[in-house]
C-alpha cells in the first residue's frame, strides 16, 4: 500500500508541478484571445442555434440578422441553408458584409463547442476534455486547428473583418506548449 502511495506520488507531483508553468498559463492565455473572438465565437454558439455578428459593425452582442437559425442539423437546413448565401468554394471575401465563403459547408458546430460569452475557466475545461470536445484529444485539436477551413477563416475573414489574434501556426503551437504543460486552467 505504501509502495502503491509513494507511486501514485511520483506520478501526480511532476503534472501538478507542469500544470503551474507559466508558459502552459501564458499559452492558455493566447488560446483563449483566440476562442472567444468574435471571428470564432459568432459561429461557436452552442444550443440556441443563433449565429451571431458580434464586431461586424453592428454593435455589441448582435445575432446574425434576417433570423437565421441553424437548428438540429448545425446547417439551417429545417429553414433557410446556410449554403443559400455562404457559398462552399475558396474565395476572398474580398466584399465587405458580403456572405463569408470557404471551401467547406458553412455550418454551426456540434452544440457542445460552446464558446460565446464563456469564461477563459469554463472554455478551458471544455477543451481539455475529449469527453466534452467533440472526442478531441490534444493531437486531434492541432491537427483541427492547422487544416480546418473554419479555423483559417477566423485568421484571414476577408475585407472589413477584424481577424482573430495570432496565426494558424501561433495557434497550433501554443496549444503544443499548453498540452506539454499539462492543459492547465485558470480557477473558478
Ligand atoms: C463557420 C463557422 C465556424 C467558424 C467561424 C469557426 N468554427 Fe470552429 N468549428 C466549426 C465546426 C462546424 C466544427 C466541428 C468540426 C468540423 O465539422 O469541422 C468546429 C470545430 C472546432 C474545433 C474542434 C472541436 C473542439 O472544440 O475541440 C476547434 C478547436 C475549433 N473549431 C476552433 C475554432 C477557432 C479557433 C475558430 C476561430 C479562429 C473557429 N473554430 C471558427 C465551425 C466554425
Ligand atoms: C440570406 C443570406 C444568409 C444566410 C441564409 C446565412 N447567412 Fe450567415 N451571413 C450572411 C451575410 C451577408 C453575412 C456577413 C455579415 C457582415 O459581415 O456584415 C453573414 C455572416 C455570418 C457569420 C459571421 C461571420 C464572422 O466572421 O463573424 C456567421 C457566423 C454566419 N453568417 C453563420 C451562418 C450560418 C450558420 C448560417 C446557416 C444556419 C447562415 N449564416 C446563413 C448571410 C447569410
């Protein structure tokens, strides 16, 4: 029993040591500039199923106008498609206010992928957990992250739009950095 304690010791301590480091903390911290932007958060809305236009020029905490609701299927297809205006190919979005387009199907994310107006606490304990994450473990994210279209819209949106913090490639490092030290959290 001891042996088993002194064992279980040895383990926790260096996670409970990295989970401190002030580089995994300041990786967070860059992390979540990135998930609570707008660029990111205005289709991270979890159930309400509202996209949202929040810093398009429309003033703070708008929904997407002409009531699009994405429903169940994540792409309005119980009402109006998203695929009626987000058009599904490359472009440059080169127009101001103009529909985004990508080279994927515009479309929510699983209700799960709730990040609007979450704290940095309760974003990071989401993301952390595959259980939570859509079945993301730390390599599944960084690879999400560096070959999704969604995500590099949120870096380059097009004219008019403020992009999010950083690059694709800050991106997948720090969650590197986050992940070697542990994925710590903020408390509370
Ligand atoms: C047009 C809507 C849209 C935008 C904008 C968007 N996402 Fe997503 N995101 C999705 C969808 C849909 C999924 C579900 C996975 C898939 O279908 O590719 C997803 C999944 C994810 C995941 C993996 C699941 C998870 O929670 O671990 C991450 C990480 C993520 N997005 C990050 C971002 C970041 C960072 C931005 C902004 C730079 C962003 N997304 C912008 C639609 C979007
Ligand atoms: C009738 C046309 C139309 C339909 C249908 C539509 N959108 Fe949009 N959407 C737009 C336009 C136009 C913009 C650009 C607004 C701006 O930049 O001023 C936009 C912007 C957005 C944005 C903001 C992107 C950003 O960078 O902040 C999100 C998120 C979004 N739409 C999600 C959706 C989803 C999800 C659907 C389907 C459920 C959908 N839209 C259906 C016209 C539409």
């Amino acid at each position: 029993m001891r042996f088993v304690l002194a064992a279980v010791a040895c383990l926790a301590a260096p996670i409970a040591v990295q989970a401190q480091t002030p580089d995994g903390m300041a990786a967070w911290s860059r992390i979540y500039a990135v998930a609570s932007h707008p660029r990111c958060t205005n289709c991270h809305v979890g159930s309400s199923g509202r996209p949202a236009w929040d810093d398009l020029g429309y003033g703070r905490n708008r929904l997407h106008g002409m009531n699009i609701v994405a429903d169940a299927s994540r792409i309005g297809a119980e009402s109006i498609p998203c695929r009626a205006c987000h058009i599904s190919a490359a472009g440059e979005n080169a127009v101001p206010h103009s529909a985004p387009q990508i080279d994927d199907a515009w479309r929510l994310p699983p209700v799960e992928l709730a990040w609007r107006g979450k704290s940095s606490a309760e974003v990071c304990t989401q993301l952390r957990d595959p259980e939570t994450n859509d079945g993301f473990d730390l390599v599944g994210l960084i690879d999400h992250v560096r070959t999704s279209a969604f995500v590099n819209y949120g870096f380059k949106p097009g004219a008019g739009r403020n992009s999010a913090p950083g690059s694709v490639a800050s991106l997948a490092q720090d969650l590197q950095t986050w992940g070697d030290a542990g994925m710590p959290c903020e408390e509370g």
